[in-house]
C-alpha cells in the first residue's frame, strides 16, 4: 500500500489528488506503508465474487491516514498489523 505525501508540506493521503487539500501545490511522492494501527474491525459474511465468503474489513490508521484491508482474523484494536497488496487490494496480518 501507498501513501500519497505532498513533498512541499508533509500531507499525507490515501487517494491521489491534483492539488494538495493543505498547500494547493501539486508534488507528490508515494510512501510505502508497510504497516498500521488497527481502529476497528468488522466481520463481512455476504461479499461478491471473487472476494472470500468471510473476511473481516479493518479500518487503519497508516501515518495519520485512514486506510482499509482485509484480514482473514479478528484484528483487535490497537494492535499493529502488516499490509501487503493483493489483486483484491491491502490485506493486513498479525505483527
């Protein structure tokens, strides 16, 4: 997974942008984020092909930015995880 950061101010964001939502300039670097805080986790049992039947999203905080992953597992509050990408998208695992 990557962080979008303007080199100009330090802002840090998930989705890419044209200009930055602190500075207005427009040079960004991506950061990889190799892991994060998990802020909550929610069982997913209903999920479209080619998702897992089950899974669990976890809503992260990376660096101050809030990101999603899967998890197969329960990921409890406040425990760091790894992400690694995926086709499907981030999924993060026990640190």
């Amino acid at each position: 997974m990557n962080i979008n950061r303007c080199r100009n101010c330090g802002t840090r964001f998930l989705v890419a942008r044209s200009i930055c939502p602190k500075c207005g300039k427009e040079n960004f670097e991506q950061v990889p984020a190799a892991s994060g805080i998990v802020l909550e986790s929610v069982e997913l049992i209903a999920t479209p092909d080619p998702y897992p039947d089950r899974y669990y999203l976890v809503l992260l905080d990376v660096d101050d930015v809030k990101a999603f992953c899967r998890s197969q597992e329960k990921l409890r509050e406040g425990s760091t995880v790894y992400i690694r990408d995926d086709d499907l998208g981030p999924i993060c695992t026990r640190a």
